[in-house]
C-alpha cells in the first residue's frame, strides 16, 4: 500500500507512462520480436519529453515525426526543451536505443505506438481533430497487423 498523499506528488505523466512500461512486459506484443518498445509519433512539446522520459525509463523508443526538419532541429540538440529534458535528449542521442525517423513505414518495429500530434482549437475551442485522424490512419496503414490484438502493439494517444 502507497504511503499517504505519495499518489499526489507523483506527476500524473510519469504515473501513465510508468503503467504503460509495466503492461509492456506482459504484452503479448513482447512475446515477438520487435526493435522497440514504443514509438512516439509526432516529436513536438508533448512527444518529445515523452520519447525521452520512455528513454530514460529504460525503453527502446522510435521517434517518428513527418518533418526532417524538426528531425534535424532534435539531432542538432536546438529543440526547446527543459533544462533537464535538454539533457536526457543529449544521452539519448548517444544512445542505440534511441532512434529518430521520418520512415513511418517502422512504426511496425515497435510494442506500443503513442501518437501526440497537434489538435488546434478555433476560436470556439473545438479541437480540429484532422491532424489527429490522419496520425491514426498512418499507424494503422504502416504497423498493419502488427497493431492489431492478439500479438499486437497497443496504440495510445496523448494531446
């Protein structure tokens, strides 16, 4: 049993990502031969700590992002980051389990898929779920079966 108010000093980020590692041990998934355990689709302010917090966690984390050119601004070491995200990307970068990519195509290579992409809002505050929805065909075309139970990854989405 927790201690008392412990739950509540624990980010809820790192309580969700902790459960997520937990269940990638007992995932069917793992029983496979996949290169990584987890994708991170889309590396902008939430999918880039994400990757780097997975990394840090332990796990073999694909990066997948459509633009090289915030591929190369991450490899460069220019993203806006905080100051202690600035540096698990720079151990991360030396790392072989850290992998960045714009080869959707090897999102089948990974347990677990978490798509954090933009969903800007109008200015009634309705998201525009478009960039969403195209993330999730993406996946789906590009991981096929290998993301479909039993034995397959499990996707999550994080906005």
């Amino acid at each position: 049993m927790a201690a008392p108010g412990l739950i509540n000093e624990v980010p809820s980020d790192l309580l969700t990502q902790h459960r997520i590692l937990e269940g990638l041990d007992e995932h069917p998934a793992n029983q496979t031969a996949f290169d990584f355990d987890v994708a991170i689709v889309g590396l902008g302010y939430v999918g880039l700590p994400t990757a780097l917090a997975f990394q840090a966690a332990g796990s073999r984390v694909l990066g997948v992002d459509v633009s090289e050119r915030r591929l190369a601004v991450i490899k460069e070491e220019r993203a806006d980051l905080l100051e202690t995200d600035r540096d698990r990307l720079t151990l991360a970068l030396r790392d072989s389990s850290f992998d960045l990519t714009s080869d959707v195509a090897r999102l089948g290579t990974a347990a677990a898929v978490i798509i954090c992409v933009p969903t800007p809002v109008d200015h009634f505050l309705v998201p525009d779920l478009r960039i969403l929805e195209s993330a999730c065909r993406t996946v789906v075309a590009s991981a096929g079966m290998r993301i479909c139970p039993p034995g397959g990854a499990g996707v999550a989405t994080r906005s």
